[in-house]
C-alpha cells in the first residue's frame, strides 16, 4: 500500500511537530502536513495519500474536520481518516455516522507525545499492512500518488502522462505515442490507437486521444475543452473520443460548453481524481472504463 500520509491540524506547531514524530519512527512512510486553510483546501484536493490524520475542532476556520472528511471521500475515495481531537466524546454521535461508512480507521485522543506517537504508529502500521494491493494497483497507485505529489512542474506533466499510459496499457491498448501532431497538425498529449478486441470500442475511431492536465489548484477549465473539443473535432477523420484526465476537478462551465458542442459528433470524457481511483482498484479495469464512458456519453 501506498504510505503517504497528510497530517491537517489548524495548530501549526503541532502538525509539524507531529509530523516530524511520525517521521522518526516510520522513515519509510511518507509524512505531509496543513495547518493553513488556504494549505488545507490545496492539499486534500492536489496531493495524493492513502491516509489522513485530520483534527475535528478547527476554530479559526470556517470549516471542521467534518468537513474535510467529507471532502476527502469525493476526492480520494479510497483513503481512510484517522480522527484526531481533545474533545471525541463531544463529537462521538456525529463520528458514529463517518465510522459506519468505513472511511474512520480509527479515533485518536490528543496525549502527550510519549504516549500518542506509539499508538499512531501502531495504527499507521496497521493501516498500511492490512489487505495489501494486488502488485498491479499498487505500482499504479505510486505512479499517480508521485505524479500528483511532484513539485517541479515539467516532470508534474511528463509524470502524469507517463501514468496515464500505463492505466492504458493495463487495459489493453498496445499503441500509445505521446506528444504527437494528427494529421491536422493538433499536438496531443495521448493519441492510443483503437485497435483493442472490444465490441464496445469497436463503435469508435481508430484512435482515441488523450488530455493530460496535472493541475490539481486549477482543473481542466472551459478553455481547455473548447481547445482539445476542436482538436479531436478537427483530427481529419481520425478520431471521435477524446478522453480527459485531471488530477484536479472538472469545472461546471466544461459541462455548459459540452451541452453547447454536443451536436459534432466528438465525444468527450472526463476521468477526475475520483474516477482515476476508482479505475486503478477495479478489479477489471477495461469494463470500469466502459462504465465510466456509458455514464457520460449518451
């Protein structure tokens, strides 16, 4: 299992100091911290991590760790909460709801570090040893979790594409080049050839093209779609599905202006943070794809 773990506290001395902690006893974990709001809202949307450490009670913001759990359950499907605060017996009816989903892996007093940092680290251990990944998600899961997580931004973008032509090549298309002009001269991230023995994409073109976009702050806007919509509108007869990965959302005005070209015969679909999770853990992930297809194409 993938062992990045965010650490969100809105008291700033104790995320680092716990983070830290952590460090020392687990060096072979991967320990991030936010104690900030605007911090917080960046990196439980734009990071990636397979647990997180979050404080209930945040007073000077305008959220609550409530808040950030629910989050991270559209975000990061497959991540689990450990919660943390002073004050669990105040909270326990509403924790009683977050702990029948299955997303709390465990609730965690406040105590003096002596005592506190042993037991975390018996519950990390525990959390990162339990039902490991079968090999293939779990070399999937690094690859996204290092892509997502990369701070320099020339690798953020190769990082992302070069995972996204291993999801395809774990489904079965042979053909994939990257960084390449169509015949009208468009520059794809993606263009995968669709010669894979399916009834289903049988339907399609002979290729289907890909959108890369790294950018977990921004998102794949309105301007991005109208760009790559006449990319693969204008791909000489090539193609007529284009596919969308982001690590970031897909904002509302992308719906718009799809309803909007939705008469061109071009299709477009879209594979948030979400949905690239839930293709990584399916246990097959060709069907998956189609699912997720089915859902946006009508």
């Amino acid at each position: 299992m993938n062992k990045n773990t965010l650490i969100i506290d809105d008291d700033q001395t104790q995320a680092l100091q716990l983070a830290d902690a952590l460090k020392r006893e687990m060096p072979e974990a991967s320990f991030d911290c936010a104690f900030t709001e605007n911090d917080i809202e960046e990196k439980v949307v734009g990071t990636y991590y397979s647990i997180a450490i979050v404080d209930l009670r945040m007073d000077k913001f305008k959220f609550d760790g409530f808040d950030i759990i629910e989050q991270i359950a559209v975000v990061n499907p497959y991540a689990k909460v450990i919660v943390v605060s002073a004050y669990t017996n105040e909270y326990m009816e509403r924790l009683n709801e977050y702990i029948s989903t299955g997303k709390v892996a465990a609730i965690a007093e406040k105590e003096d570090f002596r005592t506190w940092i042993p037991k975390l680290k018996n519950t990390l251990f525990k959390h990162f040893s339990s039902s490991p990944n079968p090999r293939a998600v779990e070399i999937l899961e690094g690859l996204y979790a290092d892509a997502k997580n990369e701070k320099d931004k020339y690798k953020k973008g190769k990082k992302f594409e070069d995972f996204v032509v291993v999801l395809f090549r774990q489904m079965g298309f042979k053909y994939i080049e990257t960084r390449l002009r169509d015949k009208a001269s468009n520059e794809m991230d993606l263009i995968v050839r669709n010669d894979i023995d399916d009834s289903f994409f049988s339907k399609f073109k002979r290729y289907i093209f890909a959108e890369c976009k790294n950018k977990p702050d921004v998102g794949f806007t309105k301007n991005d779609f109208i760009i790559f919509n006449n990319k693969v509108a204008s791909s000489a007869g090539d193609s007529d599905l284009g596919v969308v990965f982001t690590t970031g959302t897909i904002t509302k005005t992308v719906y718009l202006e799809a309803l909007k070209e939705s008469k061109g015969g071009v299709k477009i679909v879209y594979l948030a943070s979400s949905e690239i999770l839930t293709l990584i853990h399916s246990q097959d992930m060709l069907e998956e794809f189609k699912i997720i297809i089915d859902k946006q194409v009508q």
